[in-house]
C-alpha cells in the first residue's frame, strides 16, 4: 500500500459538503475543527467567501458562488482571478492534484 503524500487529516466538518484539512491552506495554522477554523477565518479572512462568510476550499470560489450565489449579482472574472491567485499562493499540499499547474 503507498505511503500518503500528505500528513493532512480531512474531516467532514467543512460547509458545502467539501472535506476541510485540519491546518489552514493559506498560512498553515491549526484549524481541527469546524469551530477553529470559523475562528481562524473570522480573525484572518482565510478561504473565507467574502458574500456569505463561508469555507471555500482552494480553487473552488468559482464553484461556491455559482451554487451559492447563483441568484446574486458577483463579477464572475473576478471570481476566477482569485481562484488562480488561491492556487498559486497556496501551499502546495493545499491544491488539489486535478487542478495543479503542471507547465
């Protein structure tokens, strides 16, 4: 059995159905659970969706607001503008393997 590329443990605490790692994907703080991490993105705004307050896990802003939003007025280029500049800042563990730029 291969070995697990990340020492990340996910649990299903995260909104929108999406798996949330126990460390931040922006700056790598301890978040393990559902109420660290709200804590953590009230104080820092860290994958925090700026409409509804909620988790956006890396790359998926254009996701959530399309299902979240999907009534309410939001600048779609700019939606996926942050989800290229969220893949690129974030650390590495962070980006899901179907979305990493493999230039």
């Amino acid at each position: 059995m291969p070995k697990p590329t990340s020492t990340v443990k996910l649990d299903a605490y995260g909104s929108n159905g999406y798996m949330a790692p126990d460390r931040c994907e922006t700056c790598n703080a301890s978040v393990p659970d559902r109420e660290a991490r709200r804590k953590h993105m009230q104080e820092t705004s860290h994958r925090r969706c700026p409409l509804c307050k909620g988790y956006v896990p890396v790359g998926g802003f254009y996701t959530h607001a399309s299902i979240k939003h999907e009534n309410e007025d939001w600048n779609e280029h700019q939606v996926a503008f942050t989800d290229r500049q969220d893949l690129k800042n974030a650390k590495s563990w962070a980006v899901p393997k179907e979305l990493k730029n493999e230039d």
